[in-house]
C-alpha cells in the first residue's frame, strides 16, 4: 500500500468522526427550521412542542422532572414554561403534600392542539428519515442514544473534575 493509499484510508476512518459534532449540529437546525415554520402559526418553537407533548404524557410532574424528561436546562425550561404560562399553553398549580413544588399541565388550548403538534412532529420524522431503512432507523436512534449517554456520563465527570465548581460550592454540599 503506497503512502497515498495509507493517507486515504485514515481519511476514510478519521473524517467522520471529525465532522459528527457539526454533522449532529446541521442536522439539528435543518430538523429544526421546517418544524418552527409549520409551528408559526401557533406562535411555538420547537423545545415548546416538545414540552407540551411531553407534558401532556407526563401530566402533574414537576419543572426539575419535566425538565430531565426534556432533556433541557432546568432554568431554560422554567423561561420556556413561563412564556408558555402567559400565553395559555400550560398550568401550574400546587402539588399537594409539598407547598414548594408545582404541578405542571397542559391547558384546554394546548389539549385541542396535541394531534396538530404530533402531527409536526411526524412530519419532520418522515421527511428526516426519509430513504431509511426500519434497520436503519433503529441503528441510527441506538447510536444517537449511545452517543447522548457518552456525552452524559463525560458532562458529569467533567463537572465533578472542574476545580472552579469545587472551589465555589459549600462546605457540606453535593456536587
């Protein structure tokens, strides 16, 4: 095998693996622009449909719950759920037995307009899978999957390893 050969099969192994972080990132915008724009209508984004479907499985959980269950910031779903709040797409109210914590719903409006959201949702599923295999599929959610647990447990080792955040936190508390 000639140098040339050589350098072109680590290519072939290497870039791939080199682009995945903006092959992930494209993907994700160009998933997530045609679903904002079918969404305009109802004034939602993306993270909001996708918090009203998951609020609508998971009706009375609580914002930290929903917020693993959203996989979102807990402080960047406490601003979506306050927007979505004031313009009559969700509810909070108290949960009993814990006066701090808040019960979390969907409202009548957004109710009436689960089957229209899940419909986007399935659109965008469609037109993104599009030429897949079932096989395909599968393998693809499993690696993704895969990948999201990596990228998890390599967060939390990071945020443990960070001298900053030791240093700041309290005597006594939990990282």
């Amino acid at each position: 095998m000639t140098d040339i050969e050589k350098l072109t099969t680590l290519r072939e192994k290497v870039e791939p693996i080199q682009r995945l972080g903006f092959t992930l990132l494209e993907a994700a915008r160009r998933y997530r622009r045609p679903f904002e724009e079918r969404s305009r209508e109802l004034a939602l984004d993306y993270a909001q449909c996708r918090t009203l479907i998951t609020l609508a499985k998971n009706a009375g959980v609580t914002q930290q719950r929903l917020a693993e269950l959203t996989v979102t910031h807990p402080a960047a779903l406490g601003r979506s759920l306050d927007r979505l709040e004031v313009r009559g797409w969700a509810t909070r109210g108290q949960r009993p037995g814990d006066r701090r914590a808040r019960s979390l719903a969907i409202s009548p409006k957004a109710r009436a307009h689960l089957p229209l959201l899940r419909k986007m949702v399935r659109e965008s599923e469609l037109t993104a899978l599009n030429g897949l295999s079932r096989d395909e599929m599968r393998l693809l959610v499993r690696a993704l999957d895969r990948v999201l647990a990596n990228l998890k447990i390599h967060q939390r080792d990071v945020a443990a390893a960070t001298p900053l955040k030791a240093a700041t936190r309290l005597p006594g508390t939990a990282a």
